[in-house]
C-alpha cells in the first residue's frame, strides 16, 4: 500500500510530532494508513514525516483554536479524500500555579490546560463526526487520548486532570449513539511515559512505574481491530485496565439514564436552561 493508493484508509493524529502521538501514526503507517500529522510543532512533525516516507503529511494546527482545527481537518481531505481514523492525542500539563496563596491579590487561573486538553479534544471530536460521516456509510474510528489523571485525581495537575476526565465522560456520553452510525469512540488513559510531555522530570520516578509504549500501541490495535466503544481503557506498567463508570443507585435508574426513550423525551423537551445571557456569550 502507497500514498497513491486511494484505498488505504487515512487517519489524523494530532499531537503527532513528539511522543505517543508519533508513535501512534509509526504504528498507523506501518498497517498501511496515510496519516496527517497535525501539530504545532510543524518543525519537528516535518523532520518526523520526513522520515517515515510519503505516506504521512505535515499541517500545523493549534488544536486549541477551532478555525486552526476546522481548517486542518478541510485541507486533510484536500490532500487524502477521505477521513477513517481521528486520534485527539495533542495535549499539555497544567501551567501552575493553579490557586495562588493569600500573599497576592486574586488571579484569573491559567486555563490553557483546558483549552488544549479538553477543547480541543471537542473540536477534534466534532470534526471527526463531520468527515467520517461522509465515509459513505463505511464508519470509523475517534480516540481521545485522555490519562490515568482521568480516572483518578492529580494534586499536581488539577485543571489537566479536569479536563481528562471531562473527555472521558464525554467520550461515554456520545460513544453509545456513535456506535450506531459504525463511529466507534473511545479513550485511552496512558499512566506515566516517557515522552517530551515528562521527559525532563523522569529521573525522579522510579522505572517500574513507568508505562511502555508497547501497551499504549496494544491498546490503540484494539481500538482498530474490534467495534469495542466507550471503553475508558488504562494503559500503564501494569498492563490494560478498562475502566468502568461508576455503580447507578439501582437498576431502575440505570435503565432511566440510559434508555433511548429517555434520551428522545428530553429532546422532545426542547431547549433546557433559561441562561439571561445571549447565546453568543462565551
Ligand atoms: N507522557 C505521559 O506520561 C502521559 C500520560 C497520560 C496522558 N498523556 C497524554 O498523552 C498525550 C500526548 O502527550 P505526550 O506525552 O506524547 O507528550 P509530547 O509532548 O511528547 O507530545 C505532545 C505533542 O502535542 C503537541 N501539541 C501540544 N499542544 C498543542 C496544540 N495546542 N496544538 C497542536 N499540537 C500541540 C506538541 O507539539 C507535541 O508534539 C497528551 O494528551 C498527554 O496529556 C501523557
């Protein structure tokens, strides 16, 4: 399978210059996909594209910024056609320090985390819907890189661990009504690993605690290879753990929340909330 080859399925990994993303697109290219590796760092993705050959190309992208992502995902059929596969990798730690203490006046928090953490996961999941919806009833695959800080909390990582764990909730919300469009969505929760994210800081830890890419790229092949969706799937040293939700009071309600009819009643509702503010107030 070569770049021409208008058959292979293409997948867009963001975040893919440095780290799990790129390991993620080596994997992807090596099972015959054409990747569109998108990225801030453009420099570092080109080197990396270089490398692995025609079958990947380069578009910068601030994935915190919907017009970067809206025009990355329009140029990515440009060059492929066609959209199989979003991975919603790119992401960064918390700009600390998140709450200051009383010896100065009050500061706005650094909010970026959100922005690229959780945002952009949004705006790469919508996008995602948009173009593989076009896949002529072929279907796909969105996996959000979330994080062990998802699923548990982060004291040094506050608003990141806010913002993981805001994708996996997100990403059970719509798994289930994707799924019946052939759109399988899922997360993955990586634990430490050694990437450009951690690197400087790695001495400090001690190894065993430290995930293996290999399972991360385990992880991902399932992903690929089943119609598993809403799967929170914990990926660390110790191996895969699929994270569940956690227990609904009773039986009844489960089936409450969960039922088509319920989902259908609310949207009958109409619009919820009576918010003064104008709908294009942020
Ligand atoms: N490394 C870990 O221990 C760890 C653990 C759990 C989750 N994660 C998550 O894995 C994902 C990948 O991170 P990594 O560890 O490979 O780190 P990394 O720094 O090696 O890679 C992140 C990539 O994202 C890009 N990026 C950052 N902000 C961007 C933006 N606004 N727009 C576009 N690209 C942007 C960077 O340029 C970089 O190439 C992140 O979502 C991170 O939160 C990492």
């Amino acid at each position: 399978m070569d770049a021409t080859d208008k058959d292979a399925p293409v997948a867009v990994v963001t975040g893919a210059a440095s780290g799990i993303g790129l390991a993620v697109t080596k994997f992807l290219v090596a099972r015959g996909y054409r990747v569109v590796m998108a990225d801030w760092n453009d420099e570092l993705a080109k080197k990396e594209s270089t490398a692995l050959g025609d079958q990947t190309s380069v578009i910068k992208c601030d994935v915190a910024s919907w017009d970067s992502q809206a025009t990355m995902f329009a140029t990515a059929i440009k060059i492929w056609g066609r959209i199989d596969v979003v991975h919603a990798n790119a992401g960064i730690p918390d700009q600390l320090p998140l709450f200051h203490d009383n010896s100065i006046e009050p500061q706005k928090p650094k909010t970026l985390a959100i922005e690229v953490d959780l945002y952009g996961v949004i705006y790469s999941t919508s996008l995602a819907l948009f173009y593989i919806r076009q896949n002529k009833g072929r279907g796909g695959k969105i996996i959000i890189t979330a994080s062990q800080a998802g699923v548990y909390p982060l004291a040094t990582g506050p608003l990141y661990a806010a913002a993981k764990s805001g994708c996996i909730n997100m990403m059970r919300s719509i798994a289930k009504s994707c799924a019946k469009e052939q759109i399988y969505v899922n997360c993955i929760c990586p634990g430490l690993t050694d990437t450009g994210l951690t690197h400087n800081a790695m001495d400090q830890f001690p190894k065993n605690i430290v995930a293996p890419m290999e399972n991360h790229i385990r992880t991902i092949e399932t992903f690929l290879d089943t119609d598993i969706y809403g799967a929170a799937m914990e990926s660390d040293a110790g191996g895969l753990f699929n994270r569940q939700k956690p227990d609904y009071w009773s039986p009844e309600h489960q089936a409450w929340l969960e039922s088509d009819e319920t989902a259908d009643a609310w949207e009958k509702g109409g619009p919820l909330g009576s918010s003064q503010l104008g709908s294009d107030h942020r």
